[in-house]
C-alpha cells in the first residue's frame, strides 16, 4: 500500500518526512558531539564541521539509487553519514582510534567506504572534481548506469581544475553531477568578494553543461533537483550542475574566529531558513508529528550519537606497527 501523502505536499510521503528530518538531526547531532570532542582535546587536527548544510546531502541521497558513488572534500561528515557509514566507524576515525574507518590513521578528511561507494574526504581543495569525473568515467565505461555526485565548494568552484574537468566530462558525456554547494564562505572570503558573476553553475554553459541553483535550505526542493540530475545523467545526456545555496553556521573549522561576518547574520539563517526547522514545520502543521514524537526522535539520535562517542573513547590508538601498513596498494592484477 502507498505511504500517506502529507495534505499540500503531493510529492512527499509522511514517512519520508521523518526519515529526511532523522538523517538531518543525526548530522547535526553528530557534528555537536564532535565540537565537543574536539574542545576536550580527543578530536586532533582540523576539524570541519557540516552545521547547516545538512539539507544538501539528505536531499541528494534521497534521489540517489544503491550503487550510485560520491566524493567530497574535507567538509565530510554529512555525507558520511547520509549514505549509511556507521557513526561510530566516522567518530572512532576522528579521534584517532583502531575503530575507525581508516584505522585511525586518516582522521577527519581522509576517510572512505568501498561498500557504501564513498570515496572520500579530500584536502586538497578541488583535488576530489577530477577524481570525481574519473569514477563517472569508469562507471560509462562499464555500461553499469551509475552516477557519481562530486561536491564541492563556492571557492573551489574559482579552480582551473574544474573546468578543465568539466570540459573532458561534457566531452566524453560522463555520468557525473557537480554538485557546488555554496555556503557563501570559502574560509574568511565571501563570495561577493572572490566573484562577479552572480552564479557558479552558468559557467558550465561554456562547456555545454546543463545545470541550475536550488534552495539548499529545502530539502525537498534539494531531491527534485537532485532526481532531475540523474535522470539526465542515467539517460546518458552527460554531466550536470547543481548549485546549492546552502550556508554553514559554525566557522570553517574549529580554530576559525569568523571576524568575517557578523553574529546576526549567522542567527538570521538559523532563525529564518534552518532545513530542519523548515521539516518540523512541515510535520507540526500537516498533523503528522506532534512536539513529544520529535522529542522522542531527538532522544533516539543523541543515544546513536553519543554511543559513537563512547564507542571512540574505549576504541584504543592504533598499534604502531600499523605505522607501515596500507601505504601502498597491492600491484593492480596484469592483463597481457
Ligand atoms: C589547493 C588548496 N588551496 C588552499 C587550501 C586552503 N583551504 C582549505 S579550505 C579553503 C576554502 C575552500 O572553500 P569552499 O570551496 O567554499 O569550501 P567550504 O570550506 O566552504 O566547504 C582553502 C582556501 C587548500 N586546502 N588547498
Ligand atoms: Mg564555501
């Protein structure tokens, strides 16, 4: 039988409304208690937290299909999550420990998943877009219709490397989706400063690349853009462009002071346009959670996040003989 349609909302089922305002609120939770760890001392390094932008990649998986692969820069957490990684996995690789995803020896940006097609975490800013193309690559070249969402940011979006990516990708009609997500910021520089144009994803037409901004604070807007993207993709039409108008709330990592923009704008986002916000609304006025039902999923996702915590804290540092393992990969089979 059909799920429920929540009235005024054609497109969307009640039960799909709690799962996108679950995965959110896992996100946000997750990046608290990562905050957290990193102001007792357990998380070291950088630290990029995804608060506020938590629409874009729930948005996006909602539109993605099993098999389906992405890569994304150091801003990853979200999108570790939002395509099923264990939280517990991601935390342990955060603090350093044996449980994490690399064995602790990645940490934060360098993390990855073989099973759930995620291909990291990248600090290299840009450094993931070709990668991206060359995963989109593979894919049409093994007939096997998958796409690949390759995020990245407003200031890597002023890298030469993209567009010499987009022009190959266009060239060869590689199944990828760039998918920009433009949180206004690329460290202390807004994009008012650092760009005239008015829009990121209109470059693309130079190269023939089809594309359009969304309201990255909407994340059922986020999975209509998302769901007109792979079919374009999955039909063979080549790449395509996603700019998501997205903000982020912490600064752009934890050692950040954010001199560059004023408290009030930071809480007028929050008041005004925050996605999970705008999901609790939906719920509340539809009739189809009450304020105790969200409470209750708000217990259920502080207990996943904080055992994930616990699971990092008892998980011990790696052995250092692990200091000479996985370095390289073995030798790629020969084929005459
Ligand atoms: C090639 C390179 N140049 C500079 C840096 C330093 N750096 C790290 S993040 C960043 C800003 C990128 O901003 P954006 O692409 O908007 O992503 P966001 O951090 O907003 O997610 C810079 C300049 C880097 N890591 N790599
Ligand atoms: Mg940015």
């Amino acid at each position: 039988m059909a799920a429920r349609k929540v009235p005024d909302l054609p497109n969307v089922s009640k039960d799909d409304l709690l799962k996108y305002y679950r995965e959110m609120l896992l996100i946000r939770r997750f990046e608290e208690k990562a905050g957290q760890l990193y102001g007792m001392g357990l998380i070291g390094g950088f630290c990029h937290l995804y608060i506020g932008q938590e629409a874009v990649v729930v948005g996006l998986e909602a539109a993605a299909e099993e098999g389906d692969k992405r890569i994304t820069s150091y801003r990853d957490h979200g999108h570790m999550l939002a395509c099923g990684m264990d939280p517990k996995g991601v935390m342990a690789e955060l603090t350093g420990r044996e449980g994490g995803y690399s064995r602790g020896k990645g940490g934060s940006m360098h993390m990855f998943s073989k099973e759930k097609h995620f291909y990291g975490g990248h600090g290299i800013v840009g450094a993931q877009v070709p990668l991206g193309a060359g995963l989109a690559f593979a894919d049409k070249y093994q007939g096997n219709g998958r796409v690949t969402f390759t995020y990245f940011g407003d200031g890597a979006a002023n890298q030469g490397q993209v567009y010499e990516t987009y022009n190959m990708a266009e060239l060869w009609d590689l199944p990828v989706i760039f998918v920009i997500e433009n949180n206004q910021y690329a460290m202390g520089t807004s994009v008012k400063r650092s760009t005239k144009s008015p829009t990121l994803w209109q470059r693309g037409a130079a190269y023939g690349i089809e594309g359009e901004a969304v309201d990255g604070m909407d994340v059922l807007a986020v999975k209509e853009a998302g769901e007109r993207a792979v079919a374009h993709c999955r039909a063979g039409k080549g790449p395509y462009i996603l700019e998501v108008m997205t903000y982020r709330y912490r600064g752009h990592s934890m050692s950040d002071p954010a001199k560059y923009r004023s408290r009030e704008e930071v809480q007028k986002m929050r008041e005004e346009r925050d996605a999970i916000e705008h999901v609790r609304d939906l719920l509340m006025q539809g009739g189809h959670a009450t304020d105790e039902d969200l409470k209750a999923i708000d217990k259920e996702i502080k207990a996943i996040v904080n055992e994930a915590a616990e699971f990092a804290k008892d998980s011990p540092e790696p052995d250092p003989a692990e200091l000479w393992t996985d370095i390289y990969a073995d030798a790629a089979p020969q084929t005459a």
